[in-house]
C-alpha cells in the first residue's frame, strides 16, 4: 500500500478491553519513539492477516 492510499480508506473507531500496565507501557513507547498508536496497531493486524497467522 502506497502512502496515499491510506488517505482514502475509511476509518472505523473501535473499543478494546486491554490490561492497564501493558496498554500504558506500549503508549509510552510510541511517545517516546514517535509512532502513532492506532497506525501501529493497524500494521500488527495487516502484518497478522496477511500472513495467516492464529
């Protein structure tokens, strides 16, 4: 996918039941490391789709 194409995909705004700890932690690291929370959950779930994995 080529950045532009991100800009035409709809967004769906979803809720998610996670432990605190981990949930905080991971917040922090993109802060600190300048990532965009949602966009990384995003790839984690097209990188585990693509592939197949459980």
């Amino acid at each position: 996918m080529y950045p532009n194409e991100r800009l035409n995909m709809a967004q769906k705004n979803v809720t998610l039941s996670l432990d605190e700890n981990i949930y905080d932690n991971y917040k922090e690291f993109c802060k600190k490391n300048a990532i965009a929370l949602s966009r990384s959950i995003e790839v984690f779930m097209e990188e585990k789709t693509k592939k197949g994995e459980k």
